[in-house]
C-alpha cells in the first residue's frame, strides 16, 4: 500500500510538471494534500470507503477525487472551499456521523482537512467514484421469472401410457436419463395420500373400504370431487395460505397482546378456499376489500375481513419512534405480501437497490408509498390496530342506530342533571353551622361517645364539621348521647339530624330521655329527612326548664350505616325562628331541590342501565385498514433511515414486471386497488407461477421451484419451466380456480406413482428433482395432530368460530384445550402448543411457504411422555377393548385405525410379543393396549405420508 | 414406581445402545441427519468452548457498579443538560449521585461499588467494559437487540448462532439451554432459532418467575409408565420401525435414533439438573439455602453442572415476568441493593467453582443487562434507562484478566473512548468462541444473514 502511495505521488507530481499547468500554489496545494491528507485518509478511512474495502460502508467512497466529492446517500463529503458543507468535517468531528468509529482524531489533524477543503480540496487522486448502480430493467428482465409466460407443451411425447398433459411435461424430462418412473402407488396408499393432501386428516377404515371396493373406473375422480368438496379441504389450504401470510393470533414481541379477533380472518381464508373463490379477487379482498364496492352485507364484511391480512403482522406496538413504527408496519407489509404473492424479497431494497434482483430503492418507496397511504396504526405511547365495525342487516343496524340514539339523547339527560346538582352544590356549602340554626343545637363533636365512632364529611348535608358513622360494625357497642338543658318550659320539637344514604341503616333506635319518661323512635336514614334534607323529627315534649333532656343514637340491632350528626330542641311557642322553625329558606329550597333532581337522576340512571343491558347485539369487530386522510407519495429513506430523507418517489409497483408503466393510481386514495389489480393483471407473470408452484408444492412436498417465497436470482430455477407456466395459464384460463388445479395435478400419472426408492434414479437424481416417483413425505404439525384425534375417535369437527378460551389476557402460559383440528388451535407468536412447537410449524412470525422438516430428540419425547399422546393412545386403547372381541383382532384393528392398512406379518408378530411381555410383567389389558397404541402412533408409518 | 435414574444409566453403559438387549443397526450414531448438532470445527483457534451469560434484566446501573464518577459527587443535584436517549432531545436534567461507595479491590485495583461485596474479590478475573453502548430504549428492543442482534425482526438468538457454528459436545444435551427465561420482553424470541434449522433453538429450563427447583426440559419425564415398560415399548418400537424402513434412508434413520437420543436425555439430563449431590460446602459457597440466594445460586451452580457436561451456550436469567423487569429502578434506585444481594454471592460463587474445577480457563462468563441507567434522576430517587453508555464485564475463556477497557463521559452517562457497540460485543464472543462473524452466515430467503448484521468488529484489545 505504501510503495502504492509513493509511485501514485510521483506520477501526480510529474504529470503535473510535464503539463506546465500547475501553478506553484497548486503543487504546494498538492504537497499539502500527500503530506496532511491523504495519509490520514489512508489509515483512517479507507479501510470502509475505499474500492480496496472488504466491505465498503455507507455506499460511500473516499478514495479517488471523484467520489470524495460525490460523497454518498447524505450528499457531499466534500465541497471545495465550503468547510461547512462538507460532510467528512461534520464527521470527523463527531458532529453527524462520528468518524472514524474508534476514536476521534485529534484537533490538528480536524484543522488540516478544514484548511485542505478550503483552500479548495486539491486532491490529485483519479479514478470515478462510485458508480450509481442503478438498476438494469432491460437486462433484469431476461431473467426467468419476470417473462411472460410460456406453455409449450414439449413436442414428441409420445404417450406410452395414458397420461395428462402434466405428465408429457415431466417424461420428456425423464426421457432424457433413459428411465422409466415408478410405478402407480397401491390404492391403500394412494387413498391415505389423497386424504392427508387435500382435506389434511386421514381416511377412516370404513372410506378405505368402500374406496377398495370400488372398482368403477372413475371411482379415484369421485373421491377427488367428494374431498374437494368437503369443508375440510378449506381448513387444510386455508391453512397453507394462513402459513404464508403469517397468521397468527397475538402480536409477538416484548409485550404480546391477543388478537382476539384475528380468528375472523382465519375463517375468511378457509372460507375462500370452500367456496373456490377466484384467486385474483381473493387478493383484491386482502389487499384493498375496504375499498371495494359492495352489493350485500355478507359481501361486504367478507371484504373487510380479508383486509386482516394486512393488519395481522407481527408489530412491535411499543416502539416509542413512532415515525420508524410506522416504516416497520409499512416494510412487514410490503413484504409479506412480495414474498407471498410475488415470490420476491421485496424488503431487501429498504435500504439500498436489491443486491440481486432488478428492483430498485426507489420500486420499494414506489410500493411503499401505497402503505404509507394506509392507515394500520392508531398511534399511542403503546399503540393500537386499527379495528373496524363490520356492518349488519339493515333491520340491526336501524335497532343499533335507535339504541345509540337513546342512550346517547339519556346521557345528555343525566349529564345535564349532574351539571345542575353540582352548581347546586358548589352554591350551597355541605355544612351548616350550628349556632345558625334556632333552638338549641347539639353537635355530635358536642356529644357523648360510647365506643369508637369515625368520622367523615363525605355525604352533605350535615351540621358543623361533620358527621360520625360506625362503619356498620360492632353493633350494639356504640352508642351516642346528646345532652340539653331546657333553658324555658314550652312545647319543645325534638329533631336528629344525619346524611342520608343508601348504605345506611333503616332502622336505626333513638332513644328520647325525659325526667322519668323514656321514648324510642326509629329513624329510617336511608331517606333523606324531610326537614331542610337536615333533620328528621322525632316528636313534640312538654318540657320544664331546667329538665335535662338525653337524646341516645344506637347501633343496636341495626343493618347499614348508622350516621350520628346532631340534634335540635325547637321551642315551638317561643316561635325561635322566624322561619317556621327551619333553616333560612334558601338552604331549605335549595335542599328540596336537590332532592328532586337526586330523584330524577337516579331515574335516569337506572333507565339508563336498563337501555344499556338490553343493547341490541354490537357489530363484530374485524382487524382491519383505512385510508390515510391525505394518501402521497413516500420519499426514499436513505439507507433506510426514516430520519434521513431522501427524494420523494411516484406511487407505483415493481417496473420490472409492468413495463407498460401506464398505472394510474387515483389521487384520492393510497393505490391498493390498483396494487391489487396489478399483481394479477396479464403483464405480471409471478403471480400465478408462485400460486401454481405453491399447489404443486403442497401435492408434492416440493415445488418445481423449491424456494416457493423466492424466485428471485438467489432462489432456485424451477426444475420444469414449461411445465410451470402451463399450470400458470391454465389457472388463469380457469379464472384462478385452485380446485381446479388441485384437480388437475392429482389426477396426473405423476402424483398418483408409487414412493418407493426408485434404484436407478436415486443415483442420477437424489432430490427426485425429475420425480420418478412421488416424495414420501412427513406430515406437518396439524396433520399429525388431527390424526391422532381421528385414531382416538375424539376429534371435535366444529368448523369456524373464535378458538382461544374466553378471559384469556395473555399467550403466555396459555393452555391449548379441546380437541378442534389444528387450523383451529390459537396460533400465537410467542407460545407454541408442545406438539406444534417440535414439529416444525410455520412461524408465524415470517412468510413460510416451505416448512422446516426437523428430525429431533424433542419430537421422541413428545412421542413418549407428552400426557396427550398417552391419553389418546388410551382412548383408542379403551374403544378397542370395548367394540373388538378378541385380543388377536384387537391388534389387526389397531393397525387399520391408526396407519390405514393392514398389519404386516411381522408387525403382528412383534406386537404380539410386546403385548405378551406385558401380560407376563401384569400390566392391565388396557395399559398393554395403550402402551402398543402409543407406539404406533410414534412409528414411521403414521408419519409419514408415502 | 421404579424409576432409579441410577439403575437407567447403569443399564445405558452396560447396553450396547441402550434399548434392552436389542443391538440395533445405527442406533449408536452420534447425530441424527443434517442439520447436524456434531460438534464443528471453528473459522478460528477458539478461546473458549463455551459461554455462561448471567443476563442482569432490566439494566443494571453503572454508575451504582463498576463505573464510579467523582463528578455526580460533586455536580449531585445541580442541573445539568444532557442528550436524553428517550426522548431524543437536550434537556436539563438533575445529576443524581450513587448512593453507595467504592473501593478498590485485588491487585488490578478496580474500583467495584459496595453493592457486590462477593463479586468483587474476583475483580483480578473480570475484563470490565466500561464503554458498551446499545440500540433500543424500550425493554423489548433492546432486550432482543442483546440477544439477536435487532430490536424488531426476527433473527435467530446468539445461543442459537453458537449451536449452529459449533454443534454441541454431549449428544444427550441440548447444545443450547437458558435457565429461567422470562416469558416477557421478547420471550421465547430470546432463545430462538429464528429461521435457522429447529435443532439450534435454545431449550428453556424452568421459567422466570417458577423456582428452577421445579425446572426441567419438557416432556422429560414420563408421569404414566415404569421404566420397564418405557423400555420394552421402545424396544417393540425399534422392530417396528426397522420394519417400516425399507429402504435406507438418513431421515428414517435420523427419526429412528431420535428416540435413543431422546431416551439417553431422559437418562442422563435429570441427572445434570439435579444439585443433591454436589455438597454442601459447594451449595454454601453459590448461596444455596440462604433465602435471598438461594434461586440464582441454583440457577448458577446448574449452569456450572451444564457447561462440565457440555452444553455450548448457557444462560442464566436473572429476570422475571414483569413489565419493569428487576434491575429495573426508575424509582428507588436503592432497590438495587435487594438484586444485588440476590445475585453478588451466587456469581462469585459460580466464578470461584470454574476456576476451581479449571473450567474458568476455557469458560467464557459474560456479566450484563440490556442497557445502563441514566446518572440523572428520574422522578426523586430513580434512574431511566440508558442505551448510551454502561457496563458489562467478561471473564475466562480468553479475556484479559484484570482489566478495564473504555470510558463514558464523567457522568457515566455516555461511551467516549473505546466504546463498544452491542455489535462489538457479539463480534468477540463469537471471535473468542472461535468463530468470525463475517463467517458465521446463514442463507435465508436469499439473503446471507449474521448475527452482527452489517456491522461488528472485534475489540482486539481485550483478548488475551
């Protein structure tokens, strides 16, 4: 590197020389540039920006003169003679960037560059700088993927056998290694096959046996009508799709939440795969069905449920950059739906164009810019889906709208009332002094306490401080006594006061003592007294002067709040008060008031409760979208950074499959319609080829390309191109039915062969890449979950509906319950049900079209210890013993019911062994039959689909 | 019921391949097909075998540990604007002093705060960064950002890339466990394949918030039959399955020995998680029987029993289901004292028991939280969280002993010399692992991915 350097500088000053063209500054420009700047640049900088980086960082290269200047996706690093505009100063002074990353360099070098930029960056260094990549749409589009489709049938096929026109395809591959494929698979196992494949539970013994016994030549195309036609095939390709969009039914993340209404899109997708409904508009729905228009309900809650798709994705709510959340919502969607509907990492061109395939930084912000326009958060400190009413029938929706017009013109009632008691209150004080009342006036704080009373001023109205209750406990401990002397003799009233309320007690004993005379009275509190909403009297007395008169409030066998607050002797002859012995008459219309518009309210509310219980049911709620009140364009995130803004990009889809460009998005709205249309107009070819490959793959267990999500340039080449695209017009042509497909592929030769080791072929083609024979393939989670429900007779077939149990707050710890088929069972991000988790089901955190296929120690152990395989085992063990007489039929029958067949010869002599060894050791009938039970449903045979 | 795990080992050695007297054809292979847990060679010379990463949840404070700053003495309670990793912004906020003291300890003369009274006398071990800095401000990102490298996507977690780069030394262990996970603030996802193969995933042992006396692998035990009769069933399963096979084939043979291997774990990882027969000097010396040690003695000691059987990555939690996980003060920062009780002598025990039993030499013990706390107050007595600055400390397996590397400001608050990024530190354990992240690659949906993503670089300057 440094003789580099030397040789570099003596052709700079010698070119220089020789040209004559170089002033004398210039060269002691130059002298100071070799001297002060470019070693620092070469120690420090060109380890990541130079052409010679093992991996150049930041798109940005700082080593020719050229691309100095153009700097990278921030702009400039240098501009000539403007310090302050060039970004390798901001950096270096760990302003903007902080550069270099291990340290700062030191204040005299940062002094350096500075006078170097402004003295106008003589730089010597030849050479272009970076070159713009861009990307090549023309060349991009010679690669298989993005041309248009082509179903040539091969030429010359001579059909030695009477095959479809699937099978031509794949002989004239066979044909060119010389070898005939397997021969057809044994109706016992092309039946087991067909089963698992399209409705995913296996046959029962008795279809075994009629499909057996049935030797009409069109005895396989009935069963084929009979399963496609079943509810059953829906929920088995409902749930391959649900792979490949990512289903689940909590959010994932930190703080996982429940998507408790996620299920309705489930039920969505196996119902779109019941009803056949053409694929193209099964993607409209998913993708724009809130702006589709409508001619029912049914249609349009169907709409609005499909948009879940979009909504469902595994979200990070909590995320406090709400502007970086909202690109991460976008960036999940955007590819999702690549990789699912298009077969391409559409995310890979977030921060840069695609390393490798022909999609550009700026087809990703074209795209996102569609997603930017939709709204899918509302944003929070933790923020929320969006959630949307789906709509009823028009006689629901009238008893809703009448309802929520009530309850609403109620509300305005109540809170009208409310308003008005609180002016009142906030008039009127709560407390009434006691010397402004006449006659003489004992305060509780004035009384003689039995026991231990609390006090309170929580209830007006009340006399001084406050008031006393006795928290309705130790009854008959407490006791209150009020003391007056009688100043003059005269007809005296006697009155109590207390705070009214419905928790007091009814019935509570005031005790009157006079000289000699003793009189109780009981006092209701839980209405408000009648005087002034004050007092409540207790009788006129005859009183002499100087008697001593007791008034005593008991809580002896009382049930409620016993209030003590005051008590009054008012001298009726004396006319104390001028009044008539009230309060002033404000405070006492003010109390009469009150009182009405308590009533009232309490009316009101109870009328109120009344309406709200008798609620015409709510609409359901769907996840779902909206649009943006103002949809536009997005602008480039350089480097993905929401924060860095780059330029703004038209709203529009991948170029490379729309050549013609002329897609108009309407202005007023984001472009999912459009979007929607696109993905399945003619010009786009990777819609249906990634729809056909993905049948293909599932009657198979590998698609003819075998990275089914990628078809891109990292993907693999489809094995049978034509054969491809044939099966993609021929969905076309069948308006984009995936029955119809299903039909035509298990009908082929090919998928009906024999899965047994094909000799000759396993040498030159070990993938069974040219499939001389079908794949023997293991069964996914579900199947074999529904199959050992089926085996133990105890599978629960209740199609659709919500599945996970009511009250449920978090996944964590969830219980998985019941016994529904496996579509069925909550699918959440972060708990995995134990038999879901070991045996490899689609994480619903990513696109998977391909699930893993593991082989692990954990999957043994579920086999041998997890309680659900021992209890079904002996479920099935119990319905042996009881509908199968003999312990020899018992074994046969064991092996028909839970592996579909017969048992070998040997089979039943190892068994019988087993079964003896446990006899002989005194293990019971049943736990023998359950310990075999047990085992087959671990053997390779149940597995395995062959 | 018989079910001596003594009498089920003694038969395993004294079997061929340990399903009664059957001798069966390619049970006694290593591994099931590809992908493959045999042990790999590495891309380097590697320093380590393996890794105990005692995970401090919810952020323990620097400055109250290992990064003492006169200057919160001196500034405590004045105002001072500092760059708030929350909110983004300059703000004035009030320096908030430790409430403990420091002092130096052993030869290297660390500083260590009275906090960690135990931990401290190993501080000779400890390589002390000082300078670590993370993505995420919030639990959950930066708790998965610790873990896999990213705040949002899923990625596989470091346990899972160690498993995958180097398979695992004992086939009848999983080569990947955490001990006590939290089932909060990334879950699962923290002990995750991701889109790796399966057989990489961490497997949980125990959970946060359940006493890890109570912790096992699931499915490990069988609730309904004598071992006898597991035996004879799994026999009658072999003849069976051999049967079945009619033709050679890895992925049949692969299932087929699963159920050795299973059977062998069943046998033998009872016997790794149960402590009754280390003695009781050695349950003293972990805390084990003191109220407040007692569960992260155990945790640590059945990592000690983990890695001398084998296990490649090994996590210990100290966590728990919350959603202000443990270390978490933003009030009552003096709350650090109960979690360090917690954790100070079990560390130091299990530290002292490595070295005793020469594990340490090829050990690596990684120290540390999600994120630091902020050395200004939050609310009267508290700390926020702080990506921008803290502390970790590594120790063993091919660290320099006694060391600090890399400074934060004189507020403790943010790394300035030296600093070491969440993506450096990934870097060099795997590099100490014997592993270079550059390397260490996995293909997934076309796209080379990493665990270090596109960034990483090995701090050099730390290794022996």
């Amino acid at each position: 590197m440094a003789d580099r350097r030397i040789l570099f500088v003596a052709i700079g000053f010698a070119a220089a020389a020789a040209s004559g063209l170089v002033r004398a500054d210039e060269a002691a420009d130059i002298e100071f540039f070799e001297r002060k700047i470019r070693p620092v640049l070469v120690e420090h900088c060109y380890e990541c920006h130079a052409e010679s980086s093992e991996e150049l960082q930041g798109d940005l290269r700082l080593d020719t003169r050229e691309a100095i200047r153009a700097g990278g996706p921030s702009g400039a690093a240098v501009t000539p003679g403007e310090p302050s505009e060039s970004l390798l100063l901001d950096a270096m002074r760990y302003e903007s960037f902080e550069m270099p990353p291990q340290g700062k360099l030191p204040d005299n070098v940062i002094r350096d560059f500075e006078r170097w930029i402004a003295n106008g960056a003589v730089d010597p260094r030849e050479g272009s700088a970076l070159e713009k990549q861009g990307v090549d749409l023309e060349q991009g589009r010679k690669f298989w993927a993005f041309q248009l489709l082509d179903a040539t049938v091969p030429q010359g096929a001579e059909l030695d056998r009477s095959g479809t026109t699937i099978d031509r395809f794949i002989r004239a591959r066979q044909r060119e290694q010389d070898l005939n494929s397997n021969p057809p698979a044994s109706p016992e196992i092309l039946v087991r096959r067909l089963f698992f494949d399209l409705v995913g539970i296996p046959p029962t013994p008795a279809q075994i046996r009629d499909f057996l016994a049935d030797e009409s030549p069109d005895a396989y195309s009935r069963l084929v009508e009979r399963l496609l036609a079943s509810s059953e095939f829906g929920q088995h390709w409902g749930r391959h799709w649900l792979d490949v969009v990512r289903y689940s039914d909590s959010s994932g993340g930190a703080r996982t939440r429940i998507f408790q209404h996620a299920w309705r899109y489930r039920d969505y997708v196996i119902q779109a795969f019941n009803e056949d409904r053409p694929y193209d508009r099964f993607v409209a729905e998913q993708l724009a069905g809130d702006l589709m228009p409508y001619q029912s309900e049914e249609l349009r809650r169907q709409q609005l449920t499909a948009t879940g798709f979009l909504a469902l994705g595994p979200t990070n709510y909590e995320l406090q950059d709400k502007e970086l959340l909202r690109m991460e919502v976008v960036d999940e969607q955007l590819d999702t739906l690549g990789r699912a509907m298009l077969g391409m990492t559409i995310g890979c061109a977030r921060c840069h164009d695609h390393k490798f395939d022909p999609i550009g930084i700026a087809d990703y912000y074209a795209m996102a810019g569609i997603f930017r326009s939709t709204k899918t958060l509302n944003h929070a400190n933790v923020s929320n889906p969006i959630m949307r009413d789906l709509p009823v029938a028009p006689e629901h929706q009238q008893r809703l709208d009448t309802h929520t017009k009530q309850v609403k013109a109620l509300k305005t009632v109540i809170a009208d009332l409310e308003a008005k008691l609180k002016g009142i209150d906030s008039q009127s004080s709560p407390a009434v002094a006691a010397d402004s009342l006449p006659g003489i006036v004992v305060d509780n704080t004035a009384a003689e306490m039995m026991g231990s009373w609390t006090p309170s001023s929580h209830t007006p109205r009340y006399v001084g401080a406050g008031y006393l209750h006795d928290q309705n406990q130790q009854k008959g401990d407490l006791q209150a006594t009020f003391v007056a002397q009688i100043p003059v003799a005269g007809n005296y009233e006697i009155r109590v006061a207390y705070s009214a309320g419905t928790n007091r007690a009814p019935r509570v004993p005031v005790v009157i003592q006079l000289s000699g005379q003793q009189e109780t009275v009981f006092v209701d509190q839980t209405v408000a007294p009648p005087i002034d909403g004050l007092f409540h009297s207790l009788g006129q007395y005859q009183l002499q002067q100087g008697e001593t008169v007791k008034v005593v409030v008991q809580n002896r066998g009382t049930q409620g709040h016993v209030i003590v607050d005051a008590v009054q002797w008012l001298n009726l002859a004396a006319n104390e008060n001028d009044d008539d012995g009230n309060v002033d008459q404000s405070a006492s219309e003010v109390a009469l008031q009150t009182q009405a518009l308590e009533k009232q309210l309490e009316e009101h509310r109870s009328e109120l409760k009344r309406l709200e219980s008798a609620a015409p049911k709510p609409p359901d709620l769907v996840m779902s979208v909206q649009e943006e009140e103002d949809p536009k364009d997005a602008f480039i995130c350089i480097r993905g950074n929401v924060h860095n803004r780059g330029d703004d990009v038209g709203r529009g889809f991948l170029r490379v499959v729309s050549p013609d460009g002329d897609w108009e998005i309407e202005e007023s709205e984001s472009g999912r319609r459009e979007l929607a249309e696109w993905i399945c107009s003619d010009e786009n070819p990777l819609a249906s080829r990634v729809l056909a490959n993905r049948v293909w793959h599932h009657l198979f267990g590998d698609g003819l390309v075998r990275t089914p999500d990628n078809f891109g340039y990292t993907g693999e080449r489809p094995t049978h191109p034509f054969l491809l695209d044939y099966l993609a017009v021929r969905l076309i042509d069948s308006g984009w039915s995936v029955k119809a497909l299903v039909r035509e592929v298990v009908h082929s030769e090919t998928y009906r062969l024999s899965s047994e080791r094909h000799v000759r072929a396993a040498e030159i083609d070990p993938d069974n890449r040219l499939l001389f024979r079908q794949n023997r393939r293991r069964l996914a989670a579900e199947q074999i979950r529904d199959a050992i429900l089926v085996s133990s007779g105890r599978l629960d077939r209740q199609i659709g509906g919500p599945s996970i149990a009511a009250g449920t707050k978090t996944e964590f710890g969830y219980a998985f319950a019941g016994y529904r088929r496996g579509v069925y069972v909550p699918v959440f991000r972060s708990t995995f049900s134990d038999l879901f988790e070991v045996f490899d089901v689609a994480d619903p955190n990513i696109v998977v079209g391909k699930r893993n296929v593991t082989t692990r120690a954990s999957q043994a152990l579920f086999m041998m210890n997890s309680p659900f395989i021992v209890e079904h085992a002996s479920h099935l063990a119990e319905e042996a013993l009881r509908t199968v007489s003999s312990d020899q039929e018992r074994m046969k029958w064991l092996y028909r019911r839970v592996l579909g067949r017969e048992a070998t010869e040997n089979e039943l002599v190892e068994t019988w062994r087993f079964f003896g060894e446990l006899q002989e050791s005194g293990a019971s009938s049943s736990d023998s039959w359950t310990l075999v039970s047990q085992a087959l449903f671990a053997c390779l045979d149940f597995r395995y689909i062959h | 019921m018989n079910r001596s795990s003594t009498s089920r080992r003694d038969m395993l050695r004294t079997t061929a391949c340990g399903f009664g007297s059957l001798a069966l054809a390619g049970l006694c292979r290593d591994s099931v097909a590809a992908p493959s847990m045999v042990a790999k060679d590495p891309h380097l010379p590697p320093k380590a075998k393996r890794v105990i990463f005692l995970f401090m949840q919810g952020g323990p404070s620097q400055i109250d540990t290992y990064d003492p700053k006169p200057r919160l003495d001196r500034d405590d309670g004045k105002q001072v604007e500092f760059h708030v990793a929350r909110t983004r912004k300059i703000t004035p906020e009030r320096v908030f002093k430790s409430p403990w003291r420091f002092r130096q300890y052993g030869e290297c003369g660390q500083p260590v705060s009275e906090l960690f009274p135990h931990m401290a006398e190993h501080v000779d071990d400890y390589c002390v960064i000082r300078s670590m800095h993370t993505e995420g401000v919030a639990h959950g990102p930066a708790t998965l950002f610790l873990h896999t490298g990213a705040t949002n996507l899923v990625r596989p977690s470091m346990g899972a890339w160690v498993s995958y780069g180097l398979g695992t030394e004992n086939q009848s262990l999983p080569g990947f466990v955490t001990i006590s996970p939290p089932s909060t603030q990334g879950g699962p996802r923290l002990y995750s394949n991701a889109f790796l193969p399966t057989l990489y995933q961490g497997t949980a042992i125990g959970r946060a918030g359940t006493g890890i006396s109570d912790g096992s692998i699931a499915n490990l035990r069988n609730q309904r039959w004598q071992d006898d009769q597991q035996r004879k069933q799994l026999a009658f399963l072999n003849s069976l399955n051999r049967q079945q096979m009619l033709e050679p084939d890895d992925e049949l043979e692969a299932t087929i020995s699963s159920f050795e291997l299973a059977y062998r774990m069943q046998s033998e990882a009872p016997a790794v998680l149960d402590l009754s027969s280390e003695s009781a000097a050695t349950m003293a010396q972990y805390g084990i029987g003191e109220q407040e040690t007692d569960e992260f003695g155990r945790q640590c000691l059945l990592a000690r029993r983990m890695a001398e059987s084998g296990v490649r990555y090994i996590q210990v939690n100290y966590a728990d289901n919350t959603n202000n996980p443990r270390w978490d003060q933003h009030s009552r920062i003096k709350e650090h004292e109960k979690h360090a009780r917690a954790i100070d002598q079990p560390v130091a025990g299990l530290l002292k028991d490595l070295k005793q039993r020469g594990l340490l030499e090829d050990t690596l013990v990684w120290w540390g939280g999600e994120f630091g706390r902020t050395p200004f107050a939050q609310g009267r007595d508290g700390r926020d969280h702080n990506p921008r600055g803290f502390t970790v400390w590594l120790a063993g397996g091919g660290v320099k002993p006694g060391m600090a590397y890399g400074q934060t400001d004189e507020f403790g608050y943010e790394a300035v010399e030296n600093k070491v990024h969440m993506h450096d530190l990934h870097a060099t354990l795997l590099h100490l692992m014997g592993l270079n992240h550059k390397q260490l690659t996995y293909r997934y949906d076309g796209r080379d991915f990493r665990l270090t993503d596109v960034a990483g670089r090995v701090v050099t300057d730390i290794i022996a």
